[in-house]
C-alpha cells in the first residue's frame, strides 16, 4: 500500500515549512525519490468499501457487483422448487403480489419457513391500514 500513497492520500502543499528539517527528509544528498516535498492527510473517501477494494486489487468487481455474486439466496416453492433467487427477487416478488406470505421459502444453509417469516421480508407483507 505504500508504494500507492499516492492514491489513498492528498499532499498539502507547502506544509513542510512548519517541520523541523529532522522529522521530514529534506536531504539534498537524498536522491528525490527520498526527499519529502509535502505532508500528506489521508484521503478518506479512498476507505470507502468500494474503493477501498480496488486500492487494494485493481482488478477487483465493483462492489454492487459483489455483492450481487454473494447476495443470500433463497430456494422458493409455489407448485415445484424454484430458484434460487436473491433477496431483492423477492422482495420484488412480494410487492408485485406474486410471493404470497405464506409461500414457503428456503435461505441456503437455512430451514424451510414462510415468505412472512423471514425478518427482511416480513414487512412487505404487512397489512395496509383500513380506510376511514
């Protein structure tokens, strides 16, 4: 990571004048790869998971894309197994009417339960208030 300072961190100029010469190199005997020019603050957008990643692989996916790939997905029953589908499918599913909330569903590594008991998607089947 520090041979990409450069991209995780932000020079602030002419901030060298306030540092006695001993505490940044300033050597002219120095080649000037060596020598310091500026003090540098950390940039902290570069921290960020998604930057942060491709700091750290360039050739990382972007994280919406990551995250798609390793999104929990379920297994659903409506007259035969289907799936697996990610979360946000069924969530889509559920506002459209089409996964009821009681459509059996199964989290991989999880248990067969229905749609309005999983904790992410039980408030989409919440009742509507009754009208005046």
């Amino acid at each position: 990571m520090l041979a990409r300072i450069e991209d995780w961190t932000r020079p602030v100029p002419g901030s060298l004048g306030d540092l006695p010469p001993e505490e940044a190199n300033r050597d002219t005997a120095d080649p000037p790869v060596f020598r310091a020019v500026d003090k540098r603050a950390v940039d902290t957008a570069a921290f960020a998971t998604d930057a942060l990643l491709r700091l750290v692989d360039p050739a990382a996916p972007a994280l919406s894309a990551l995250t798609e790939a390793t999104a929990m997905r379920f297994y659903l029953y409506r007259d035969a197994v289907q799936g697996p589908y990610p979360l946000s499918a069924l969530a889509g599913m559920a506002r459209s009417g089409s996964l009821r909330a009681d459509t059996p569903i199964h989290p991989l590594g999880g248990a067969w339960m229905q749609a309005s008991g999983h904790p992410d998607l039980a408030p989409l089947f919440t009742p509507a208030p009754p009208d005046f």
